[in-house]
C-alpha cells in the first residue's frame, strides 16, 4: 500500500472509550508517502460515561486545524446514552450516511444516494428541515426516516398548515418511515408537501397508512401511492378494492419484519 496514490477511508466505530483523534488520522496520511488524495468518513459512538470532559464538535475542529486540515466537515450527536461524532473530508465523496438527530452540516453531499436518518426530537420537525435534506442531499435515491422518540411526541398539538410549496425529491425511490410519527407519514405521501415523482419502494407501517390516507380515500396521498410498486410493513391482512385502487401499479407486499433501507 505504500504506492497507493488515492484513499478513500469509511470507519464506523462503537463502544470505544475515547474519541477518534485527528493524530490517529494524520498517521494514516503519512505513513503513505506516495498519497495524493485522501478521503475519509469516520463515525464513533461513545458512551458518555467514558466521557470525563465535556465534549464538542469545536473540539474535533481545533484538533484537526492544528495539524492542517482546514476542509473537513464534522459534527456530534447526543442521546441519553452516547454521543455520536462524525468526521469527514470535504467533498463528501461516499454514497451512504447514517446520522442519529436532526443536526448536520449544512454542506451540498452530492455523492449521497441513500441517507438514513434517526430523529431524537420530540418536537415535528416541518417544511424548513425538509427543504434542508433536499438541498443537501440532491442525488437522494433511498431514505431512511425513524423517530426513536415517537412516543413522545404530542401530534395533538402539531401545528402543520399547508407547506409554502412542496419539496421535492426528484430521484427518491425507496422510502421507509420506521417508528415514524403519523404526521411524518402524511407529510410524505401527501403530494401537496412533499413531491417523490419516482418512489417505487415504501415501507411505512400498515396501520399507520390506514389512517394517514384516511381508509385509502384521501385525494391528497393518492397520487404519491399511486406510483408504489413494493410495499413493506404489514401484516395485510384482507384488501378492499380502495386499497387496490389506491396501488394501481404494486407488485410486491412484505411482511412487517421485512424492513427495508439502503
């Protein structure tokens, strides 16, 4: 390896006790001397009870300035276990990114084509994060949308008007909204919101659906399920005929366990 002229490095790390250090990363670079590009993508999870000072996303930037790289992306991520720190080169040249809450650099990652997104907020988040993903992540084919905190969050309250315009996802194909609150569900599937021209795979609880499309009569949710050729996330037990006529064109129903994403 030591003529190797190009390096693209993807390390995913959990349950170690320290962070990742950007002299761990240095030595990789200059222990190949022949190197000219060197990309990177590194995400650690660390329980916080490792943790004995408190730590941030400017921390990981002065220590990777101070040995020379300036264009880097890197942010963290908390739950009530662990902290999560991503550490990446800039451009983002990988296809796949796994983020745990709602924070991330707001950078264009024009190589991504499958983002998985697992929400911590108790709080809907509306047009504005959206919009967001669609702009940063351009070339999105498969997404990934869970809220493990679902069960806190109060939909009674929800104020979730009609969107100033819809966002669209032009190349999305595979959507799954696993644990998802149902105002997340209607957001995506209902067309006025948000627009996915080219979803074919959709994996979305079947209670949830029942509800969201209103007994798979609602106007607003059709044309988006009209396009739907796999759908996941069962049981199905018995199929009226507005369930068919709301699935013109599926081919394909899983069952519940059979989760999809990238």
């Amino acid at each position: 390896m030591i003529n190797l002229k190009e390096l693209n490095f993807n390390l995913r790390i959990e349950n170690r006790h320290k962070t990742v250090d950007a002299i761990e990363i240095n030595q990789i670079w200059t222990s190949m001397s022949q190197l000219e590009t060197f990309n990177f993508y590194i995400q650690n999870t660390i329980e916080l009870r490792y943790l004995k000072v408190n730590f941030s996303s400017e921390d990981i930037r002065r220590k990777f300035t101070s040995i020379g790289y300036e264009h880097m992306g890197y942010f963290c991520t908390k739950n009530f276990a662990n902290i999560t720190c991503h550490i990446f080169s800039l451009p983002f040249v990988f296809d796949i990114l796994y983020i745990i809450g709602s924070t991330f650099p707001s950078v264009v990652y024009l190589h991504v084509t499958c983002l998985n997104l697992r929400l911590l907020d108790t709080i809907i988040l509306k047009e504005e994060f959206f919009l967001r993903i669609a702009r940063c992540f351009p070339m999105l084919e498969c997404f990934s949308l869970s809220n493990i905190s679902s069960s806190l969050v109060d939909e009674m309250n929800v104020d979730d008007k009609q969107w100033n315009f819809p966002v669209e996802y032009p190349h999305l194909i595979s959507l799954t909204l696993q644990y998802s609150p149902n105002v997340y569900v209607e957001q995506f599937l209902n067309d006025t919101k948000i627009r996915l021209p080219h979803l074919r795979i959709l994996t979305v609880d079947y209670d949830t659906l029942v509800i969201v499309t209103e007994n798979f009569t609602k106007e607003t949710t059709r044309n988006t399920c009209a396009n739907v050729k796999k759908l996941c996330g069962g049981p199905f037990a018995v199929y009226s005929k507005d369930f068919y006529d709301y699935f013109p064109q599926l081919l394909c129903v899983s069952d519940f366990n059979v989760w999809t994403w990238c």
